[in-house]
C-alpha cells in the first residue's frame, strides 16, 4: 500500500441522537494492482490489531453507517426490543434534537434582527433545514447482520471450543421444517451432538436421516484431538446402541474412540409405548408417569435440603409453628424438585 491522495468520499453515520461524518485522510492504493482501497473498507480492518479495530466507531453499509452506541441496543433482541423499535426510537431522538437545534437558531435569528435595526443593510436569514428521516428499520437489520458477521470468526471459536465428557446425538424434522424461503425443501433431517449441559458441538442438515453423519462424527473428533482434550466417556443415542458383531455402529462413526454407547433414556421409554394402541388413551399419561418413576430416583440428599428449605419458610409465614410430613411434601411443587435435582 502507498499513498495515493485524499480520499474523497465522506461517509455519514447515524448516532443515538445526531448525526456525524467520517473523513478519510488517506487514500491508500495497492502497491502490485494500483486499485485503490477505501481506508475503512473490512478488508483494511481486518488487518488492524483487536485494540486499533475496536477504536473505529461505526458499523458500514453500502450508503450510510450506524454508530456503535446504537449497535449495542440491538444486541439484547427481546419480544419489545425490535428493530422498528429501535428505529423508532432513535428517529424520536432526532427529532427531538432537530428542534432543539432549530429553537436555538431561530432565537439567534431574532436576535440578529434586532442587532440589525442599527445598520443599513437588511438581514437575510435562511430558513433551518428540515428534518432527515432516519432509514427503516430493515435497513437497521442490515447493519446488524453486518456487526455479526464481522465477529464470524470468533463465534466460531467459541462454538468450536466447546467439550463434554458426555455426548448426546439425535436427529429431528422439527428444525428443518421452520426453514423458509428458497432453502424450505433442501434438508429433511438435522442430526445434532450436544454435550450434558446442553450444549450443541455439531450439527448438520441432511436430506435424509443417517446422511452425513460420518463427517459430523469425524469433525468431533478432530476437534477434541487439536484441543488435547480426552475422549468422551459415554454417549447416548436414540438408536443402534447395540450390535451383535460387538461393535456399535455408531463406535464406527466416532473412530478410534471407545467410549461406551447408550441408549437414551427417553427412547428407551419409546420402547415400552411401542406396546400400546394409541397415546390418546386416558390413561396414557398415568402410565408413562409411573414408568418414569419406576426409572428415575430422587436424590435423597437434595430432597432432605429442599425439606428443610421449605419448612423454614413455612414456619416464616406460620408464626414459627412446624408443618406436618404431609402439609410439607404438598408444599413442595414439581418444578422446584426439578430445579433442585438440575442445582
């Protein structure tokens, strides 16, 4: 790169309440080439430090840029935090400091005419400008998606940096079915491994189900062996966790790895509602729930902690007077053993 002159474009960005321009001193051209590059162009960018990239205060666009400030608004999107919200309530705060603006020069105004009733020369004042709208709001998803493209590389290594000493591995039409557009018909099936905390490390959209499946394995086990991290323990799966060569097929996916394959517990409940003839049976639910229970075990530790959680509240809101066994396992609802047992 050499220098080449001014740069002679001014890009204008929209802040929280105003507006400012960026002014290129430099007009930077490739040295080979001879094209010329914009000074703040992603290319040029790119090539700066963590610290200097974090210094440039807009997001671009094609036409126009938006300050970081207003950036970080659209981050936490919520159900009232949209972006016609945004660009609602931003547009409200240029209005808002138009008028100001245009209150103080018009009172400048008066009082230049009547500064000139002692000269000869009559005033001439131009009217204030009138007020700018602000983009729509798509344009203000545009610069959100380009604020998150721009981090692409480094959600990728927090995605990729992601582990688990247990493995889980399913696939569902359900996510593939939300797809619209002209991707809506180009994948039927969406195998996913997690890790126990619910984490997703891998995914891969197919057009049909067991489709890809080697590659998504393989990928796990590259990225573990790059990482020095150990092999998993175990990994559960909803089918083909048995084999009667001795050599689950899904240890195949995962070679040279030999953990030990399970079957979820939740498939493994399927099998016993394979047996029934309909799940619109009245007592479909009952059975399922006894099943459960004849599977799964409270810890008795963390039950005896909420019991004793509870009973302190209960005598809070008594007058001190302890409940019964009875009064106290009524007390305890079924989300708050979830939320016990999940602590």
């Amino acid at each position: 790169m050499h220098h080449s002159g001014i740069y002679p474009k001014v890009r204008e960005v929209i802040d929280v309440d105003t507006r400012y321009y960026l002014v290129g001193g430099d007009y930077p051209r490739c040295s080979k080439c001879m094209l010329p590059v914009c000074p703040w162009s992603q290319e040029i960018l790119a090539q700066l430090d963590v610290a200097h990239r974090s210094l440039f205060p807009a997001v671009l666009t094609t036409q126009l840029a938006l300050d970081r400030k207003c950036m970080t608004f659209l981050k936490p999107r919520t159900s009232g935090n949209s972006s016609s919200y945004l660009q609602s309530a931003v547009e409200e705060a240029h209005s808002e400091e138009w008028a100001r603006q245009t209150i103080r020069y018009l009172s400048d105004c008066e009082l230049h005419l009547k500064m000139a009733t002692f000269v000869s020369s009559a005033a001439v004042h131009l009217p204030p400008p009138p007020f700018r709208p602000l983009p729509l709001a798509q344009w203000f998803e545009t610069v959100h998606s380009n604020d998150i493209l721009s981090h692409l590389e480094e959600m990728k290594g927090v995605i990729t940096s992601t582990y688990g000493r247990i493995l889980k591995m399913d696939s569902t039409k359900k996510i593939t079915k939300k797809l619209a557009g002209s991707i809506g018909d180009t994948a039927a099936w969406m195998s996913n491994i997690g890790n126990e905390l619910g984490q997703v490390l891998n995914s891969v959209l197919t057009t049909g189900e067991g489709a890809g499946l080697e590659e998504l394995c393989q990928g796990i086990v590259t990225r573990y062996e790059n990482a020095g991290q150990a092999e998993p323990e175990a990994i559960y799966v909803d089918r083909d966790c048995c084999s009667q060569s001795g050599v689950s097929s899904v240890l195949r996916l995962f070679r040279p790895w030999k953990f030990v394959v399970r079957l979820d517990v939740f498939h493994f409940m399927r099998r016993f509602n394979c047996g029934l003839t309909t799940e619109h049976h009245p007592l479909y639910g009952t059975f399922c729930s006894k099943l459960s229970a004849c599977i799964f075990e409270w810890d008795q530790e963390d039950v005896q902690r909420l019991k004793e959680a509870k009973k302190g509240e209960w005598k809070s809101s008594h007058g001190g007077n302890a409940p019964t066994e009875a009064l106290l396992l009524a007390s305890i609802s079924t989300g708050e053993m979830w939320r016990k047992s999940g602590s």
